[in-house]
C-alpha cells in the first residue's frame, strides 16, 4: 500500500493487549503515529516512542489521528473513553469473519479468526479476542472483553463491562449482567445477574453484586446519525422528550466555537440524568469553559427531589472539569427544582410568571385581573375568534404565518439578532416533536392578528414565542389569545401555563403577563457560575476574582474574560 494512503491510527497503551492490537492494524495495513501511556516500562515499544501521559490526562493531545484505547482491562478502558475527547476507530484482524448485516460500535477491536454473525450488534470499546465465535443476533453492550476461544450462541445479550473468559460457552439466549465475569471454560445455562462472578461446568454463581449503587458518568459528543439517534432515543425513553432538550433545538446554537456535548449520568447502568452543554474553545484553545443552551436548562433527572443524586452529578461533573481544562461553567436552569445542591454559586436570575390552570373556566375568569377581563370583553366587541393547532395540523403553511407575525413583532421592538428565528428552525423543531408543540392563534376578520409557540411538556404549558401585529392593538388580540389558551388548557387537563418573565424583574413585560396570574407565586429561574480554575480565569481576565461573585458584582458579565 501507498504509505500516503494508509490509515493512520494512535494507540493508548503499551503493554501485551497493544502487541496483539499492533499485529491487527498491520495486518489491514495501518500506519501506528503515536503511542500513549501513562506508566510506560520503556520509552520504545514495538520500535515506536511512547509518549508519556499525566494521570490527570491534562497533557493529553485530543486533536489528531483516530485513536485505539489498547487496554484489556475494561474499567481502565471505560474510564479512558470517558475521559479523552477523541475520535476513536474500530478495527478487525484481516483473518476475522464479519458478516455485512453485523453492527461494529467505534473504538471496538477484533482479533484474528473471530467471527462475528448475522445481525450482531457490537458495542463501543469491545474485545472480540483470537478466534472467538459470536454467533446471530447477539448482543453485546460497550467495553465487554470476550476472550479467546469464546462461544457465544444465538440471541446472546451481554450487558455492558462483562468479561467473558476463554474457551467459555455461553448458549443461546442468555444474557450476562453488568461488568459480571464468566470464568475460563465455564458453559452458562443460565442468566447471570449484574456484577456476579460465575465459573464451572455447568455454570455456579460464587459471587454476587456489592451493596450501594454504581454512578457512572459519560461525556458524549452529538455529531454522527448515530450519535443523533442515541440522544433523541435517550430523551424519549427516559425524559419524555422536554423540547428544552431536544436535538433539534440544541443544534440551532452550535457553531465551530461552541460544541454541541452532553453530560450522562448512569445508576447502576440505567440513565438517570443527562445534560447537554456547549465545549467552547478558549483563546489558544487550550482551555476551555462551558455553558448549557439557551432557555431552560440544567440537569435533566429522573427524580431531582432526590438531591442525593444532584450531589452526586455535580461531583462527577467537576472532576472531568478539573482533568479536561474546563475554566468557567454558565448553567442556565430550569424551573424544576433542579438549581438544588449545584456546586457552583446560584444566582436569582429573573421572576418567571408561572400560573395553575383552574378545573374550570369559571375559576380561571376570576382568577384573573380586572384588566384581562375587561380586555377580553374588548376582544369579543371586535368579533376576533380563536385556532389551537396541535401535532399535525401544525403544517408548513400555518408555521409560515406565525413566523411573519413574529418577525413583524421582533422588528418592531428592535430585537437582538439571536432572537430572529429562521422560519426553516421552527420547521425543524416542530416537524420533529409534533406532539410537543401547538400554535395558537387569534384572527380579526380572517386575519391573523396575534400568534403564540407553545410548548407542550406533559401537563405544563410554556409560551415560547408569539407576536401581534400592530394595527391590531386595539382590538387585544393577545389577552384575548391567551384567556382562549387556557379555556383549551382547562379543557385538556392541564395543569400549568409559564409565561416567562420580562427583560429586569418588575419591567412592562413582566406585568403583561402577570394579569393573567396575579396571584400566583412567580418561579424564580435560576443559573450558575462556577469558576473551575481559578488562576486561569483571572489571567484570561486580567484581573484577579476571588469567585465568580466577585466578578458578577464588578463586571456583572460571566465569564469576565468574554465580556464585550
């Protein structure tokens, strides 16, 4: 092979398991450019120079060749994965049989005569060692090492962190637990339970799963078809797809600067919280600091009432700060309670105005002041009437018609330019979560005169954006709009209706909609600064700051060393 077409490839780790990853990459004609380690035997290994790396990985070059994790041992490869912010590659032995229907996850190896069947779907940071035979339609989760001579039958599901020992036969439709050890030449008959060790012939459990739980956290980047896919099937299995949250709303604030990444934290291998963010690069890039999305963020959990688990997060969170270079952390939080037990400094941002919606129509009327009603009054002289569109109905055409209201809104008030939605974002947002969404819209004859996005979480409604033309004004569209919302609402059994708040606490726009509930307790929207290192964050600032507080109450700009 031409050396200016080979593969160039990195390795981490020189020991025996990289001799046997050496012999596979030479086998398919690879180029080795580097070697890592943190506690290399020799500088040399394999006639390659090993490059030594801290243990906090800090020297560590993320940018570069694709990289291979030559680890056997899979706690230390898991750990590794989660810690470098690489691209990682899957290889396989030229001698190995991989059938064309089989799915092969990054970082995983396979090692010469393996043979891997129809339908097998293999994990990331996986070992298929030397002739190893993994039959149809197994299943086998990330940094399982399945060593040599192992069988595996059809339907086989192994769970993630298993060790399945050599010349050992797993026979079909089994499934091996979490990071459990099946011991050389036992055969299974058998489901194994999480963290059990089994061995014999037939197979005996002699050790079982420790008490306390297993927290694992895991940084993943949201680039590839495949990486989408395993977001937005995360969101919907386990968050019921909060729109705050979702990809399509995500990626509208990625650019080139601002890497689109999220935090998942695992109890006992099922998720529990996830958290997108921004990787920004600083300056020489370097350092980096972090900042979560635009609108209502934070930690996504299961169950934030328990703090327990927010503790843990936030633990595990600032220790991969620490080893990655990360200076500084934004979060902007939702209004869920999940602003508790944040390692950081909280700061009261703004007053949101968020209202109980009543049982009935009669209840909510009263609940309202007296300017909503006698707006609404006004309304109806006008003979404006009222369309909720939901799901599918939200088609081009009616997206189309929000949007030029919208715009015509956002030119009048002098908008900031972030706040000039594309009609193509809202397409993408809508067409992609339809059940998420609904538009309302209010129409003096056969005209739209005001227009409101609102976001559907279960029982919670949230006025996203909306806008009302002018020439209108008169007649109320928008009180009107909204006392028609939460008929519907009262109808659909919801329960909450967030509005938002103004642009300072107290300002115009915040008691615009506070009528509409005025006496309800208004939710307060947190975020979070967190000054990681210290001695960075005041050289990038070129001044010195104590905490971030120190920079708020100075510079009211956080990070101090991004202000305008």
């Amino acid at each position: 092979m031409d050396e200016s077409n080979k593969i160039k490839v990195r390795l981490y780790g020189a020991g025996g398991h990289a001799h046997v990853i050496i012999d596979t990459l030479k086998s398919n004609g690879y180029e080795i450019t580097d070697v890592f380690d943190n506690a290399p035997k020799n500088s040399l290994f394999a006639s390659l120079k090993v490059e030594k790396i801290d243990s906090n990985f800090k020297n560590f070059p993320n940018t570069g060749n694709p990289l291979i994790i030559a680890i056997g041992n899979n706690k230390i490869r898991k750990k590794i994965a989660a810690l470098l912010d690489v691209d990682y590659i899957s290889i396989k032995h030229n001698s190995a049989i991989v059938s064309t229907s089989a799915k092969i996850g990054k970082g995983t190896v396979i090692f010469a005569g393996a043979i891997v069947q129809a339908n097998s779907a293999i994990g990331e940071h996986v070992i298929i060692n030397s002739g190893a035979s993994v039959d149809h339609d197994a299943k086998i989760e990330d940094y399982v090492h399945i060593a040599p001579q192992v069988t595996l039958c059809g339907d086989v599901y192994i769970k993630e962190g298993a060790f399945i020992g050599a010349n050992s036969v797993i026979i079909p439709k089994i499934t091996i637990g979490k990071w459990a050890t099946v011991g050389a030449g036992s055969v299974v008959l058998e489901n194994v339970p999480d963290y059990a060790t089994v061995v014999g012939n037939p197979g005996k459990i002699i050790k079982r799963k420790k008490n306390g739980k297993k927290y694992d956290l895991y940084v993943k980047k949201i680039n590839t078809l495949e990486e989408i896919e395993t977001y937005k099937e995360l969101l919907s299995n386990y968050w019921d797809n909060n729109v705050y949250y979702t990809y399509e709303y995500l990626k509208y604030y990625e650019n080139e600067h601002d890497q689109l990444r999220y935090f998942l934290l695992n109890i006992d291998g099922i998720p529990n919280t996830i958290m997108p963010f921004y990787l920004r690069d600083i300056k020489d890039k370097t350092y980096k600091d972090v900042i979560t999305p635009y609108g209502y963020g934070g930690p996504l959990c299961k169950n934030c009432d328990d703090t327990k688990v927010l503790t843990k997060f936030w633990e595990l969170v600032d220790k991969w700060y620490c080893k990655n270079n990360i200076v500084s952390e934004f979060v902007r939080f939702n209004l869920n309670g999940n602003h508790n037990n944040y390692s950081g400094e909280l700061t009261e941002t703004l007053l949101n105005v968020k209202g109980e919606i009543k049982e009935t129509e009669d209840d909510q009327w009263t609940a309202f002041s007296t300017k909503v009603r006698n707006n609404y009054r006004k309304a109806k002289q006008h003979n404006l009437t009222f369309k909720l569109y939901e799901g599918n109905e939200i088609t081009d055409s009616v997206i189309e018609n929000f949007h030029k209201v919208y715009i015509e809104t956002m030119d009048r008030n002098n908008a900031k330019e972030i706040y000039y939605f594309p009609k193509q974002y809202f397409e993408n947002l809508i067409h992609a979560n339809p059940n998420s969404f609904a538009i309302a819209k209010s129409y003096k004859d056969n005209v739209v005169a005001s227009v409101e996005l609102i976001i559907i979480n279960k029982a919670t409604l949230y006025a996203f954006l909306g806008g009302t033309r002018a020439k209108y004004f008169e007649c109320r569209p928008n009180d009107y709009l909204r006392v028609e919302i939460l008929k519907w609402a009262t109808k659909n059994s919801k329960k909450y209706y967030v509005l938002g708040g103004g642009l300072t606490n107290g300002d115009g726009l915040y008691k615009s909609k506070k009528v509409f509930f005025p006496k309800d307790e208004d939710a307060v929207f947190y975020t979070g600064r967190k000054i990681i290192n210290k001695e960075v964050y005041n050289l990038l600032s070129n001044k010195t700051y104590s905490s971030s507080e120190d920079c708020n109450e100075e510079c009211n700009y956080f990070p101090a060393y991004r202000r305008p």
